[in-house]
C-alpha cells in the first residue's frame, strides 16, 4: 500500500520532468564499455576563459559532469552533460565523444520544453563524426529545425562547449 502510495506522489514530478536517459547507461551502451567513471569537473579561471574562447560562447558555470566510458583500464570515451536553456526552461544534453576527439552521439537527457521542440534522432545523427576541426554552426555545418531552431541552437552550441571541454581537461 505504501509503495503505490508514493508511486502515485512521484508520478507528477516524472512526468514533467520528460527525463528521457540515463547518462550512465547511454555512456556505457555507445562505448561498449565495461564500466563508466562519472567526475565532476570545475574549471579554473584560466580554463573558463580558454573554454569560453575556443567553443566561442559565453560560459555561466565552471562545474561540469564528465563521464569517463572505460574497458579495463583503457579509457574508449567520454561523455559531456551539459544543461541549456532552451526558451525559458532547460534541456540536458550528453556528449558522447570518442578518444579520437569525435563526437559518437548526442543523446538528449532531459527535456522541459514542449515535446514538440525536441529535435528528431535523425537531426542529432548529423554531428556524428564532427569535431573541433568543424565549425559547427547551425545554417552552416548543422542544418537548422524548422519549429525547434532555439533547441537546435542549445544543441549546437553545447557541442562546441563539450568538444572543447575535453581538450581542456583532457582526462
């Protein structure tokens, strides 16, 4: 009775929170890794500024979430969370980047905005294999989304923030 008690209390807050993924497994799952580190990075002054200037964006928070994909003792990828806002709520976003400095996936976490402000899998299958050798620019390397240009824009420019922030801190 309790546990149908509380199952009915937590419905509400899952259901508004459209928490889409695991950052764990998502990691673990596009690595086919053995076991996922999870470290929470804060970056010193001189790296927000280095991060700021190379993703080209304005950086609010030196705190950030890395997971470290690894077989054994080898590490075989990352993985980036970052949180944006969208239009006035959030979006949170995994990075899921390979040693060789590519991005692998981007899978959307969590998503506050209306669903159907979500960019299709399809749209995020096309940084696939980009890197900071791209510009990735939304019109230019990354087509735009027709009704969902701001989470397009979030998606985008936290991929510069991801792919420069492993170079930075290179685990």
């Amino acid at each position: 009775m309790m546990k149908t008690a509380l199952s009915f209390l937590l419905l509400p807050l899952i259901a508004f929170a459209q928490v889409l993924g695991d950052p764990i497994a998502l990691t673990q799952r596009t690595f086919a890794s053995k076991s996922v580190e999870q470290h929470n990075i804060i970056l010193s002054e001189e790296q927000l500024q280095q991060l700021s200037k190379t993703s080209q964006q304005s950086i609010d928070t030196k705190l950030y979430r890395l997971y470290i994909a690894k077989n054994d003792t080898k590490t075989v990828g990352f993985g980036v969370l970052l949180n944006k806002k969208v239009r006035t709520k959030t979006a949170i976003s995994l990075y899921l980047i390979g040693t060789d400095g590519k991005i692998k996936s981007i899978e959307i976490v969590a998503f506050n905005e209306p669903i159907e402000y979500l960019p299709t899998k399809t749209w995020l299958e096309g940084f696939d294999a980009k890197s900071t050798a791209n510009t990735l620019r939304l019109n230019q390397d990354i087509p735009t989304v027709s009704g969902a240009t701001l989470s397009a824009r979030a998606i985008t420019d936290g991929s510069r923030i991801a792919l420069a922030l492993i170079n930075i801190v290179k685990p």
